[in-house]
C-alpha cells in the first residue's frame, strides 16, 4: 500500500514577473506559465495498493 499527501505552493505565492518578451504565448498574464504553474495552492491525496 502507497499513501501520499502533499500541498504545492504552500504560501499561495505568485510566480516571478516576466518581462513581455519572455512571457509564454500571446495572453497578457505578465508571468511565464511555461516554467511556473498559475494554479495557486494545491493539496492532493493519492493511495495506491498493489497485489
């Protein structure tokens, strides 16, 4: 049995501001979503069990 629990972005902090033209794509977010996920904090749970 595998249990794992964990939170990203624990503080709920903004990525790094990127200049325009190193922004990823053409919608005027002003941060590289490339690099940088835009979803803020993300708890997750995942249990596996193998037989």
């Amino acid at each position: 049995m595998k249990l794992a629990v964990g939170v990203n972005n624990i503080f709920n902090r903004m990525p790094p501001y990127a200049g325009i033209s190193q922004a990823a794509g053409n919608n005027n977010n002003n941060v590289d979503t490339a690099t940088y996920s835009p979803i803020g904090r993300l708890m997750y749970v995942s249990a596996s069990i193998k037989f």
